[in-house]
DNA sequence: GGCGCGATTCCCT
DNA sequence: GGGAATCGCGCCC
C-alpha cells in the first residue's frame, strides 16, 4: 500500500524545460492505484509537447479542452484522440512558457500485469502505445487535471536507472503534420532496460 | 451550425 | 503496409 510513497517525483521535477522533462521521465515508473490494486510500468517512451510549438494542442491558446496545459505543472492532461482513443500527457514546462506538456506513449509494465491484460482483453500487446496504456491503466477522462506529484489514483516514481542515457534514442514525434523536424521524442527499446 | 481533421489502433488484403 | 472506425474540438462560413 505504501511501497511507492519515498520516491514520488515533485512538482519542481516538472517544473522544468518540457523536452528535459520528456527525457528525464524515460526510466521512471507511472503508478496507477485503483480500486485497491497497483498498476505501474516504467516509462520507455515520451513526446514533448511546449507552447511555442505548433503542433502542440495549447499553440493557438486555452481552450476548454486545453486547460490542463496552462494549469499547475505535475497534473494530468487527458485527451481523446480520433474519437477513440484517451492520451495521458503530464504538465511540465518551465517558466518562459505558458503551458507544456509530455505525452507518455509506452510502458513497459512491472505490476498488475494479469489486470492489465484483462482490460486490455488479453491482447499481447500491453501499453506500448498510447492508446494501450491508458486502457492498460484504466485512464480515462476522469483524471483530467488531476496531481499526480502525491500518493493517490495516479502518480510518478523515481527508480533506480536501468540503462545509459545514451541509449535514449532522440526523433521526431509520430503522428504529427506539423513541426515534424522537431526532434522532442526520447524512446528506448523495451529490450535494453528490462 | 456545420465541417474537416487528428499526439491511434487493429485487422485485413 | 494500407485503410477503416469514430467523435470531440476548433475554426470558418
């Protein structure tokens, strides 16, 4: 119950550069506690996501659904992509931007593995993409706007580093038109850190 | 008020 | 590898 408290990651850990922030988080462990039992896997892939960047949702302003990224860094920004499928970023930005935020895009699930695959209908593929994880963790539209820098529904851990920052490997962000230059996405195969 | 387009996933040709 | 599924948001008429 209380095995994740010490090494819960702060608000100042987010309250930096979007893209260093996006790049510090690949290793780290997202918790999901619900309904009395611990989801979690380590973080093997990020996006950045920053206000002076076009192809970022919070580029043209706040809007209703963009909020999140203009609020308090450490919080949960969920969204519903193609009408289908729910994306989790975490705010982070620091003080030269207005709004930020990382998307996470992959786990590599270390607990409650069995739950995952139920809700995931037993497909093999778990949490490798952003769509899976969120239905791996049972995100969903409910967390929006939530902390996640306390113990609670749903939160980051520091863990201890698997593998050598060199092996992050740095490219442009899938799925985007715009700002497809932009080299703000840090991934590292699954078969490196486990 | 209407329309076009996704920060995706899955299945099939 | 290609295309369909599916709908909320944001911009424009």
């Amino acid at each position: 119950m209380t095995k994740y408290v010490a090494n819960i990651l702060n608000p100042s850990f987010f309250a930096r550069d979007t893209v260093t922030v996006a790049r510090d988080l690949i290793g780290k462990t997202l918790v999901r506690y619900h309904e009395g039992e611990y989801r979690a896997g380590i973080i093997n892939e990020t996006e950045a996501y920053r206000s002076d960047d076009p192809a970022c949702h919070a580029y043209r302003g706040k809007t209703e659904r963009t909020k999140a990224l203009f609020g308090p860094v450490g919080h949960a920004y969920v969204y519903i992509s193609y009408g289908i499928h729910i994306c989790f970023n975490i705010v982070a930005r620091s003080d030269d931007q207005v709004a930020g935020g990382v998307l996470i895009r992959s786990l590599i699930p270390t607990e409650g593995k069995v739950a995952m695959q139920q809700t995931r209908g037993n497909a093999l593929e778990l949490s490798n993409g952003p769509g899976k994880l969120t239905q791996a963790l049972r995100i969903t539209q409910e967390q929006y706007g939530i902390s996640l820098t306390q113990h609670g529904q749903l939160f980051v851990i520091d863990e201890q580093i698997r593998f050598n920052k060199e092996d992050i490997q740095v490219t442009g962000r899938i799925g985007i038109s715009k700002a497809q230059d932009f080299l703000w996405r840090f991934y590292v195969p699954e078969i490196i850190i486990g």
